[in-house]
C-alpha cells in the first residue's frame, strides 16, 4: 500500500525530472560555456574520459559572462518587454471575443451545446502552421480581406496589414481564442441560473445582474484562460515570424536569431533560460490560482 | 515459446527490410530541383532517396553543428561551407567513385575553391547572382520610364525606396547577401573583414529599411509572382521563377531579373557529404549521379540557375544559356565579386547590426 503511494507520488516528479529539470539543466549548462567553431558549437564539453580531471577542468571553463552580455545591450530587455507588451494586450483582446462567444454557448439550449463546442475545437484538425499560414491568403495586399473591403467600395487602396504588428495581434488572438473560450465556458456552464432570477427579483437590471453576479461568477475561468494565452503567446515564434514585419520585436525571434544567425548557442541558451524565469511568475500565479479555486470548491 | 519464435521472425523480417531498402537523405534549398531527378535517381540506382528542403544557410549549418543530422548530403553556400569544413562538418570526397567530376567546369572549379581549397570536400550544384526583381508595369508606375532597374539605386536610395513602398519591397533577410551589396553602392570593398568599414552601410540600410515591406529568404517569390509586391532584391534563379510562375498565372505581372550594373555578389551552392553520414556511399552516387550532363542539365533548364557543370551546356535550353541574367557575358562576369566569412566576433557585429536596421533597436 505504502510503495503504491510512493510510486503515485512518484511518477509526477520524475516526469518534471525528466522532462523539464533535466533539459534545463543541459541548456543552462550550455548558457555558462563560450561559443566555438566546432562541433558542438560550444566549449568546454564534458569529456569523461579523462576522468576527474576532465570534469574539473569543464567547471572551471564555465561563466556567466553571456549573462552580463544580455545585460550590456539594451536589445534583449526591449525584445522582452516588446513580446510582455505583445502578448498582454493580445490576451486582452482574445478576453473581449471569446467571452460573448462563451456566454452564448452557455446560454444556448442544452441540445446545442455539445454541437457548438465541436465547432469551438474543430479546428484544431488542421495543423497549426496551414491555418497560421492561410492568414497570408487573407490579408496580404491582393488577399481575400483587401479584394472584399475595395468591392465593397469601404477603400479604394488596399491597407497593408500583412507583416505588421496588427496580423501578429490577430493571428495570436485567432489561434488562442479556444484556449480561453473553454475555460470560460466552463465556468459559465456551472452558472446557477436562479442566482440570476433572485439579483433581478431583487431590483438589479440585466446589466447590473451580470457585472454583479455573472461575471465574479466567472472569474476563474477569465483567469485560467487569460494564462492560458499569456504564457504561450510571450514565447510565440511561428506567428510573428510569418505575419509579422520588420517592426515586430519579439524574444522568440531573437532567440532564433541568436541560435541560427550568430550560430551563438551560448548566447541562445542564456536568453532561453532568462525566457524561462520570466515565465515561471505566471506559471506560478495560474497554479495558485487553480489551488485557490480546488480549495474553494470543497 | 511461440511469441518468441514470433519475435525472431519479426526481428529478421525488419533486418531484412534495412538491407533491402537502402536510403539516401538529401537536404536541398527549396524549389531548387527539377522532381523527375529525384524519381530517376531512385530509377536507377534502387536508392529510396528522402528529400527535404531548408531555406537559409543558418538552418542548415545549426544542423551540420549539432551533429548526426542525418543527411548524407547538405547543400551550403561558400562560405557557410568554408566555415563547416573548418568546424569538421564534412568528409572528404572519394574521386574514385566520382568520375562525373570530368564534367565540371574549370572556371568556376576556380572559383569555389577559394572556399573548398582543392574541391576536397564539394561539388558545384548551382551558383548565381543576387540581384534585383522587378515588377515591370508596377516599378514603371511609380518609378516613370527611366527607373533605374539595373542599378543599386533602385535599391539603396532612399527616394526611389519611398515609392517602391507603395507597391511593396522584399529583401533578402540575410546580412551576408545584402551588406556587401550596399558596400558596393557605397564604393567600399564588398568582401570587408573589419566591423568599421561594415559599419559604414549602416545610415544606408536605416534610410531604406522603413520601406522594405518584409525581409525574408524565400516569400519574395510567390510575392513577386502574384503582384503582392514590384521589386525584390534575391537570388536570380528564384527570382526568374518568380516570373515563369507569374506567366504560367498569366496575371499581368511582368517579372525582370538584373544583375546590377555596379557588380553583384557570385554565390555557389556546393554538394556536400556530412562527416556523420549515415550512407556515404549511397550519397557519391547521388552526387555523381548529379554531375552527369543531361542531369544537370535538366536541373538548371528547371530552376533557372547557372551549374558548374560544362559538360552539360549543350543540353542547356536556349532561355538558360543564352539569358545573360543567368549566363552572364564575359563583361558582366568580369564584374561579379565573391566574399569570404566573417569571424565569429565581426559575425556577432554584423547580426546585432542587422537587427538594429530591421528593427530600428
């Protein structure tokens, strides 16, 4: 009974072991190295074979100089607080759609309800790249958005949004929007309705009824789904990289560039492990947020 | 004891399979080979080859550097080779099973042994210019008739870039390509080594890079092709693709591809065989295989880039050999320069200074 515990217990953190600890370590291990013409591009690597001495001599030709070197040019703290800046006020916009899209489907019929939350997924059958790529179809200058809007006669030039920040918002917004519908929806499915009848029996109008019951009611799926977006969209590489222009300024095109451009995996690794502790704040907010929720439940 | 005999079977069957299906993986740019190659390759020799395509030299070298890549045959530029070798990413060639190698062209031997001293480590697939594509009718429109199209300029002044801005400009997003370009246009030596003389092109491409709608190594050629943008600056193959593309489409966009007249980088793409290689073998012959005359030839006369193969020009169509844009006259030649690597701290320079021009940081 005991070693069952133990092995249930067990499993958990050997997966965060294996698959987060260990890899952190071999690239925070890489981000205290110097860049070299080799291969691996990097030095010292950790030759074995020589013993305690090879081992003693790796350590020592370790630093945290490509740290410093973050902090020497003012490109990698703009490209961090660009991609905050990015991804804050994307969430913000994926909140502002997907929550009338959520408090439809919960007030939809109960019938409906499983058919509208296949079409909330369903496009996630399609891969992830063709659908960010289909984008360029639509809103290139001789795309489907610009052809309709000079039809329609709404302009008479076609606007460049294509390789501007505008197509990132809107392909993160679009890609994210069910990672934050469900939550919500969730939450809002659970709703009591007669919470409602009684906060519009006691003289609140429909407006009152729904910032005051509602949507506090709500709360932490907004705040699971908010995460949700957040965390992924301020390490977004694909998006940017495909919608966005010259003027998009984000860590994860950085970090490409130092990897690929500089050929400068030290440097790289740094700027992955800074990414990382800048994204374990949230991390751990949405966990304890989710706890407070589960004790709240009880 | 039945499940073990199951297993045996099994294990010999996949045993058998492994013999039986020798593979070959080949790592190619994008849109750079005539497919029916890859088909009778597999024709002939009964090697499944795997095809897979990249489209920057940065992707492929991170490859070569981590390691066990997996291919047995990599397509880098000069001097991304030059580094690669030195970094001992590749193996030595066996001549003996090349004898193909006849075939190739002295004159550009030459040259690309400036990288690959000898031409121990590589062949020549292609090589070309980087220059400029334009969009006839739309650069004509707001450029007036007397655009300089085969000029630097177009390029590198801002007055001309400010009305290109309006039909929409690509370039190439790699500082190798470019930054000797605008040494060139500013009378400097394109192949500069020293972060001071390199540094002197940055007002110039700060001035321009608010009209580049996008900097980026492959999209500039379905752009091109569909009229979402009048001038590119790319490679010349891609480009004249771009306008077979456009013509095929038959969409009114009338693509041109011109060396500039100051003088335009000459690249090469070397076939090469990875130190790690899983099937050396198999990659000599995909190699030699590439080399024959009438292959080579079929692979330029499909993606319209010069090879280093002169046996293969009498199979050349007459729009590949006889398109100066392609085959440039001995006068235009006479004008192209090649560049060397930068080392790794003047590389580090380089990239930072890239990326402050993108993106003004």
């Amino acid at each position: 009974m005991n070693l069952r515990r133990l092995f249930l217990i067990a499993t958990p953190y050997a997966w965060l072991a294996f698959f987060f600890l260990v890899p952190f370590g071999i690239v925070f291990k890489i981000a205290l190295s110097d860049y070299a013409i080799s291969i691996p591009p990097y030095t010292p690597t950790l030759d074995l074979s020589q013993g305690w001495a090879g081992v003693k001599e790796f350590l020592d030709g370790l630093d945290f100089e490509n740290f410093t070197f973050l902090a020497s040019d003012a490109l990698y703290i703009k490209a961090y607080l660009s991609s905050l800046k990015i991804a804050a006020i994307s969430t913000f916009i994926t909140l502002l759609v997907a929550y009338p899209i959520a408090y439809g489907m919960a007030q939809a019929p109960d019938e409906w309800r499983p058919t509208l939350m296949m079409l909330v997924i369903l496009p996630f059958w399609t891969s992830f790249l063709i659908r960010v790529y289909s984008w360029i179809g639509i809103l290139s200058g001789e795309g489907f958005l610009n052809q309709i809007l000079m039809w329609t006669g709404i302009i008479s030039q076609p606007l460049t949004i294509l390789n501007t920040n505008t197509a990132v918002y809107i392909g993160i917004v679009y890609t994210y929007l069910p990672f934050m519908i469900l939550p919500i929806y969730a939450a809002l499915e659970k709703l009591d309705i007669s919470l409602i009848e009684a906060a519009e029996d006691l003289g609140c109008t429909r407006i009152q009824a729904f910032w005051l019951v509602t949507f506090p009611l709500s709360r932490p799926g907004v705040i699971a789904g908010c995460f949700l977006v957040f965390i992924p969209a301020l390490g977004e590489f694909v998006i940017p990289s495909i919608l966005g222009g010259n003027e998009t300024l984000m860590i994860g095109k950085t970090l490409y560039d130092e990897f690929f451009a500089n050929r400068d995996w030290p440097v790289a690794s740094a700027v992955a492990v800074v990414l990382l502790l800048l994204l374990i704040v949230p991390i751990i907010l949405f966990q304890r947020n989710e706890q407070k929720q589960r004790e709240a439940g009880l | 004891m039945r499940l073990r005999k199951t297993m045996v079977a099994a294990a010999a069957l996949l045993a058998a399979g492994a013999a039986g299906a020798e593979e070959v993986h080949v790592y190619n740019w994008s849109d750079y080979i005539d497919e029916a190659l890859l088909a009778k390759f597999e024709e002939e020799t009964g090697i499944k080859l795997i095809y897979d395509v990249f489209d920057s030299n940065e992707i492929l070298e991170t490859k070569m550097l981590a390691g066990a890549s997996g291919y047995d045959v990599v397509v880098p530029s000069g001097s991304f080779l030059q580094r690669q070798v030195q970094a001992g990413a590749f193996q030595k060639l066996d001549k003996s099973k090349l004898p193909n190698l006849a075939n190739m062209w002295d004159v550009i031997q030459e040259r690309t042994a400036k990288y690959d001293p000898g031409n121990e480590y590589s062949i020549n697939y292609m090589w070309g210019t980087t220059g400029i594509g334009i969009n006839v009718g739309k650069v004509k429109e707001v450029l007036g008739e007397d655009a300089p199209v085969n000029s630097l300029a177009l390029l590198f002044d801002p007055a001309n870039m400010e009305k290109l801005a309006t039909c929409g400009v690509h370039v190439l997003d790699a500082p190798t390509e470019i930054i000797p370009a605008a040494l060139k246009y500013i009378g400097e030596d394109p192949d500069a080594q020293d972060i001071e003389t390199i540094a002197k092109v940055e007002p110039v491409l700060t001035a321009i890079a608010p009209h580049v709608l996008k900097f980026h190594s492959s999209e500039y050629i379905n752009a091109l092709a569909n009229g979402d943008i009048c001038m590119a600056f790319g490679w010349s193959g891609d480009i004249l693709q771009a306008r077979d593309r456009a013509a095929e489409a038959n969409n009114g966009a009338e693509i041109e591809y011109h060396i500039p007249k100051e003088g335009a980088l000459m690249w090469f793409d070397q076939m090469a065989i990875p130190a790690d290689a899983p099937n050396p073998d198999a990659a000599h012959k995909f190699l030699n295989f590439i080399m024959d005359a009438q292959n080579a030839a079929a692979a330029s006369n499909y993606v319209y880039y010069a090879n280093g193969n002169k046996a293969s020009q009498e199979f050349l169509n007459e729009d590949v050999i006889g398109d100066t844009a392609i085959y440039p006259d001995a006068e235009t030649t006479a004008n192209l320069y090649t560049t060397s690597p930068w080392d790794p701290k003047v590389n580090r320079d380089v990239t930072r200074l890239w990326t402050k021009i993108k993106s003004g940081t």
